[in-house]
C-alpha cells in the first residue's frame, strides 16, 4: 500500500508524493513516485517526463505521512 506523503527537503519547497513503505531507521535513500508541488504543479528542477525520484535521507529535514481517503471512511463516527 503506497502511503502519500510530504517531503520536506533542505533549502527546497515541500513536496507531495508516494511512497510504497516509510523509511527504516537505516536506509540511505527514499524514492518517491509522482513528486509534485502541494498544490499539484510540476517541480521545476525534474523533468516532465520523471515518475520517480531517489533523494538521500541525509537531505530530508522530515516527513508527513497523510492519511489516505479510504482510512477516513473505515473508521468514522457510529451512532447508534
């Protein structure tokens, strides 16, 4: 299950995209499919064309892991 997640890279915008699994404690990398500005437009320092991004978790200052669409209609509030 890809988690969406927000990048945030030193000296650079945050960025939106997905992730198949979190990071462990002693990866080096994080590659993310589809990155993307939060509002959906492309990043101007990566092609067109680009599906997927390696970047060095030495860069990333840190991540926010969003909550999928799905998760909010499994658990919600009951009356009954």
């Amino acid at each position: 299950m890809p988690y969406s997640v927000i990048l945030h890279i030193a000296g650079e915008t945050a960025i939106l995209g997905e992730v198949e699994e979190l990071p462990k404690p002693a990866d080096n990398i994080l590659v993310v499919s589809n990155p993307r500005q939060r509002d959906g437009k492309d990043l101007h320092y990566i092609n067109n064309n680009v599906v997927k991004v390696i970047w060095p978790i030495a860069k990333v200052n840190f991540i926010e892991v969003l909550q999928d669409a799905e998760d909010e209609k499994i658990i919600g509030f009951v009356r009954e």
